[in-house]
C-alpha cells in the first residue's frame, strides 16, 4: 500500500496528490497536521530510507534551526519522539511504499513516474 505524508499548504504536495489521482494510484494520505503521527509511522518511513533520518528531516525548517545542537546528541528513539511532537521539521511530501519497501521524498513528476 502507498502512504502519501502531507501538510496544508504544501504545493508539492498538492502536485503529488494531483499526480497520484491523474495516474489513477490506490493510496492513503495523512496530513500529519490533522493527525498526530506515531512511533510506527516514523520508523516505518525511516526502514526504507538510505540514510535514516537525513532522508525525512529539513534541515531548513524552523524547528531543526532551533534545536539544531539537540537533534544531532538525541538518541533514535529520542527523535522520533521529536518529529512526532514537532511534525513541521519534515520534508514533504513523504511517500512510504510498503509493496516496495522504499520512500519518495519530495515531488518531481519524473522521479515520481520511476517511483511507482
């Protein structure tokens, strides 16, 4: 099953729904704004990715500025707890492919096409 992760306001991520439902792809969409993630979620989407965490979390958002010193010290289940509490520090949009067993960052209609 495709797991699309979104937030308001998010113009990639408007782009990959748009995508997604253009190409007729079954999948689920959470706006980890409207619904608080879980440990699950986040340690699923981090078993697919390459390098961990660095795939999933902006280094440009706001709150990794912030707690910048504190994020690199915290141990994994100590930043899940993070991005759980403070979901605007990911990148989006997420997709999580548990057929594949990979994750799609962000939104480029041509790396998407390859994706699916």
């Amino acid at each position: 099953m495709l797991t699309i992760y979104t937030s308001y306001n998010c113009a990639s991520c408007k782009k990959a729904m748009a995508w997604l439902h253009k190409h007729g792809i079954a999948h689920e969409e959470y706006n980890f704004f409207s619904r608080d993630l879980n440990d699950e979620e986040v340690r699923n989407m981090l078993k697919f990715t390459t390098t961990g965490f660095e795939d999933i979390v902006s280094e440009r958002s706001k709150i990794y500025t912030r707690y910048k010193d504190q994020i690199i010290d915290m141990k994994t289940s100590e930043l899940i707890n993070f991005i759980i509490e403070n979901p605007s520090i990911l990148k989006r949009p997420i997709l999580v492919d548990d057929v594949t067993k990979s994750v799609k960052v962000g939104f480029n209609e041509e790396d998407l096409s390859e994706y699916i």
